[in-house]
C-alpha cells in the first residue's frame, strides 16, 4: 500500500524502502509474494490495484531504472516484474539497491520498489540529510527506544513522520507540506509562507500498540520532539 498506492505516482507513495540486512532477504520475499498478489487491469474493475500509467514517457524512463539498477548490482525480485505492455508496467521489486543507481536519488513516481539494505540506522538518517527531498518518512518498529532515538532528527529532515503506517494526505487537520526540493512550488506564497512555519508532527495509526509506544517514549523522555503527553 506504502510504495503501490495509485501505481507510485503519489507524492506520498513510499519512493524508497530502507531494510536491515539481518532481516532484508526475507522481507524481499514477503514483499514480491504480495506484489505478485495484486490484481492489474483499468481502474474501474472492482478490486483492481495496478492499473495503465496516464504518462506517454513514464514506461521508457521506468525501464531506464530498472535497466540501470541491474547495470549496478541489482535484481528484479518479483515475478514479471518490470514487464511492459503499452502503458502498463508491472511493479518490480528491485533490490540490493545502492548509492550508484538511479533509483537511490531519483524519485521514479512509477511501480518500481527500489529495496536499500542497511547495517547501520545511521545510515538512513545519513541518506535523508543528503537527499533533496523532504516530504514524510514512515518508520516500522516495535521497539520504543530505537523509534525515539529516530524522531527527533527524523523531524528535522521531513514535515511528517509515521509510526507504523505508510506516508498519507490526511487526516487534513494536519499540516501538508515539506522541506527541501519537496516544498518548491506546490503552494501559493501565502499559504507557504503559513504552512511552513507549522512545526512538523509525528503521526501513528490508533491502536493499542501504537499508543503504548508512543506513551514509553513520553513517559521515559526519551524524546525530546515527542514529549508531552497533551497529544492524545
């Protein structure tokens, strides 16, 4: 849902995923599994999720991608993945992906899941410090430390980060915006001017997990962004 939500080409579709080492072939697999689960055909078929993309230019550049990433050490995961039929493109599931290729620092707003192994958290943190845009970040853990050690610079680098859940427009009580490249030219000056200055926020889906992590970071301070229990 994160990197397919309308084929990709959503400014809050998930554009890189970042996966420990330890536990990156596994969920490579688990990923292509459900990918290849997901029905294609037009938009109006019920139950349809990968549908033709509306850019003339979009499948040659995809290809470009995909073409450079294996050029550059990676695999195709996914059966059929990257196979092109007009402007249809099945989803690819491309991976080890690294600091050489394309997809690593280019935005591909296309089907394309570009799977980036990591050692070390910093090395994310590193990424999104050197990386032109800053819109949202989503972070998976159930380990209330690890995620407070990644908020307060996470905030510093994005407009919104998710706990547990994918990058979204919504709820719109919240602020939309971002930071970098990924704020130039998508409001009036006016209502940049006013949405920027709104500090970012951390978000996460209502449920019971997700509370009890996020009353940890509180109630430990552990956070110095996260620290007030007036959020709920």
């Amino acid at each position: 849902m994160g990197s397919l939500s309308f084929n990709g080409q959503r400014c809050t579709a998930l554009k890189i995923v970042f996966v420990h080492r330890s536990i990156a072939d596994a969920f490579v697999q688990q990923l292509s599994e459900e990918v290849n689960k997901l029905k294609y055909g037009m938009p109006w078929e019920p139950g349809v999720s990968l549908t033709p993309l509306p850019e003339p230019n979009k499948p040659a550049y995809l290809k470009e991608c995909i073409d450079d990433a294996i050029a550059n050490g990676a695999k195709v995961m996914n059966e059929n993945g990257g196979a092109t039929s007009e402007s249809f493109v099945y989803p690819a599931v491309l991976y080890p992906v690294n600091n050489k290729m394309k997809l690593y620092r280019e935005e591909q707003f296309g089907p394309l899941i570009p799977v980036v192994p990591f050692d070390n958290v910093e090395e994310t943190i590193e990424y999104l410090i050197e990386s032109p845009h800053g819109q949202q970040v989503s972070v998976f853990s159930n380990d209330d430390k690890e995620l407070a050690l990644l908020i307060d610079p996470l905030v510093n680098q994005v407009s919104r980060v998710n706990i547990n859940c994918q990058c979204q427009r919504g709820p719109d009580v919240f602020p939309f915006t971002g930071r970098k490249d990924s704020a130039e030219g998508t409001l009036s000056v006016v209502d940049a001017l006013r949405s920027f200055s709104i500090r970012s926020l951390v978000a996460a889906k209502l449920t019971e997990s997700n509370k009890q992590i996020i009353n940890e970071i509180v109630s430990e301070h552990e956070s110095n962004f996260l620290s007030t229990k007036f959020i709920f």
